[in-house]
C-alpha cells in the first residue's frame, strides 16, 4: 500500500468510530438515526474493503468460476453484468434512504456531499475494475483518484466534528442554564 493509501485507511478508521459513536447518540431521532447508520454502514464496507481488497477476491472467483463452466468467453459480459447489478442495488438503496430521511437532509449536507464523493469514487472503481471504458477514460482524468476519496471522508469528517462541536456547546449552555443550589 502508498503512503495515501494507508492515510485513507486510517481516515476511515477515524470516520467508522466517530460515525458509530453519533449514530448510537442519536438513536431516538428516527430519520437522522437512519442515515447515520447507512452512512456507518457505508463507511465500515469501504474501510474493511480498503485494507483487504474484496474487489479483486471477487474478480478472480469469478474468472476460476467461469473458465471451469466453460463460460470463459463470456467473462468480460458477466463482469459488466455483476457491476451493473450492484450499481443498481446499490442506487436503489441511495434513493429509499434518500426518501426515507428527506426531512433532515438540509441539515445534513455536508455529510450527504462526502458520501455522494465516495459513491462516485465506488462507481468510479467498480467501471475501472469492470473494464467499463466510459468509466475508465473518467478515472484517468481524475489523476489521482484517493483524492476523490479523501475528500470524502474530510467531508464525512466535518459533520461529525460538527455534530460533535454542536452537542458540547449545548451541553455548556445547559449547564450555565442550571440554577445553583
């Protein structure tokens, strides 16, 4: 791994706990909640990912899949197949939490902006990864294509440091607010 790669990695190590650690905050309010979870979820998929390289554990099952059912030839239809797919699970995933959570998502725009970063970044790698040209003439235009990613998480980051800034300032309020005995 680079020295990006292992900055990114310890980026989202930061983002998972602090994410995890607002979501369970925030359990009552529902909609908030839900977002807050997807958004973890999200993060702990892409940073599990990011140390132990999924796409290309999948990549080679699949060519060891299909070169012993004499599929080979179709390998490049079934790949671009399986990146559709999960383009598509996961778009209409985006758009039921979307629908789900659209009462909040003024106040959350700056952890909705990293998160749509990573997803270009997910659907970015996964048309590379597929041989998708469209997608790969993209990639190279992004010439350095972690810091896609990174702003991402910075993005991600800010919220919760935001959230977390808020909380205590509303903690101190509450305090002064006190009456003494």
């Amino acid at each position: 791994m680079t020295f990006w790669s292992w900055v990114i990695t310890f980026l989202y190590g930061i983002a998972i706990v602090l994410s995890l650690i607002y979501t369970k905050k925030i359990k009552g309010e529902q909609p908030r909640h839900l977002l807050w979870a997807s958004i973890s979820t999200f993060l702990l998929a892409m940073g599990i990912n990011k140390q132990l390289d999924f796409q290309t554990l999948f990549i080679m099952s699949g060519k060891y899949l299909t070169g012993i059912s004499g599929l080979a030839s179709y390998n490049r239809l079934i790949q671009k197949t399986v990146a559709l797919i999960v383009f598509l699970l996961l778009l209409t995933y985006i758009v039921i939490i979307l629908i789900k959570t659209r009462k909040i998502l003024n106040r959350e725009k700056t952890a909705l902006t990293g998160t749509i970063i990573l997803l270009i970044f997910t659907f970015i790698r996964i048309g590379s990864i597929s041989r998708i040209r469209v997608i790969m003439i993209l990639q190279y235009f992004i010439y350095f294509i972690h810091g896609l990613e990174f702003l991402g998480l910075v993005f991600i980051l800010n919220a919760l440091t935001g959230h977390f800034r808020t909380a205590k300032k509303e903690q101190l309020s509450d305090r002064k607010a006190a009456p003494e005995i």
